[in-house]
C-alpha cells in the first residue's frame, strides 16, 4: 500500500536565509530581473546544496551574491511557504558581517531596511510572515535599551 498517497508532490526546496542587521536596519536584497519572482525584495541567502550544512551553505550564498563574508549565528525562524510552482523549507539565521561591503554581484539591488520600511516593499510571500517577529524583537530590545 502506498503511504505517501500525493507522492507526485516534490519535496520542498530547502533555502537559508541571512538576517544581516546594522544601525538598527535588515539587509534585503532585489531578485534581479529575468529571475524567478523578478523585482520582490528577500533577505539574501539561497539554496542549501545536497549534504551541504545550513550554515554553511548560508555563508557561501551570501560570499557569491554579496561579495562578503558573514557569522551566521542562531536560528531565529523556520517557515514553509507554498508557491503554485513550488515549496520552500527556509531556515533564517541571524548574520553578523565580518568582511566586506556588501554589493549586488548578480545585478540585484540591495538596501538597509528598518522594519517599517520593510512593510512597504514588495517582499517575497514566503520572508513576510518573519517581518512581525522581527518588529518584536526590534520592540523587545528597544525596551533593554530602556
């Protein structure tokens, strides 16, 4: 007997994403044109490779597109979204830069958000469920500042 009853459904892609914060503003890059969902805004990272580790594959996406290095430290959120053309598995890291500048080596436009401003951009369906938790975090350490 078959377990798996919708088994013509592929498995969901696994993506990292890099929570790359400075003066109190996010990282977000532009999805380049002639690119799958060309113009929407994300937080940069990509695609984890077969038996590549997250965090690893995390800091390599980011060195290729953002010509930087980064930290990737904890965890923050893991959110699936389904496209009509495909699943998305992403685990979000928060990221600290080590080396570089960062610039769009793919032709993306880049550009350092405050929460708020991340609310009237186009941002990927999949990143926007993470926009209140990052308003919670933003609240939660305003308030430690006190």
């Amino acid at each position: 007997m078959d377990s798996f009853p919708n088994s013509t459904h592929s498995l969901p892609l696994l993506v990292t994403a890099g929570l790359i914060r400075a003066r109190g503003k996010y990282l977000l890059a532009q999805r380049p044109p002639g690119s799958w969902m060309e113009g929407f805004w994300e937080f940069p990272g990509g695609k984890v490779e077969a038996a590549e580790d997250p965090r690893a594959g995390l800091a390599r996406e980011i060195r290729e597109e953002l010509g930087v290095e980064v930290t990737v430290g904890e965890i923050e959120e893991v959110l699936f979204h389904r496209y009509p053309d495909r699943a998305v598995l992403l685990l979000f890291f928060h990221c600290e830069l080590a080396s570089g500048e960062p610039h769009g080596r793919e032709g993306q436009a880049l550009r350092w958000c405050s929460v708020e401003e991340m609310r009237t951009l186009p941002l990927l369906p999949a990143d926007m469920p993470l926009v209140p938790r990052l308003e919670r975090l933003t609240e939660t350490a305003s308030a430690a500042r006190g």
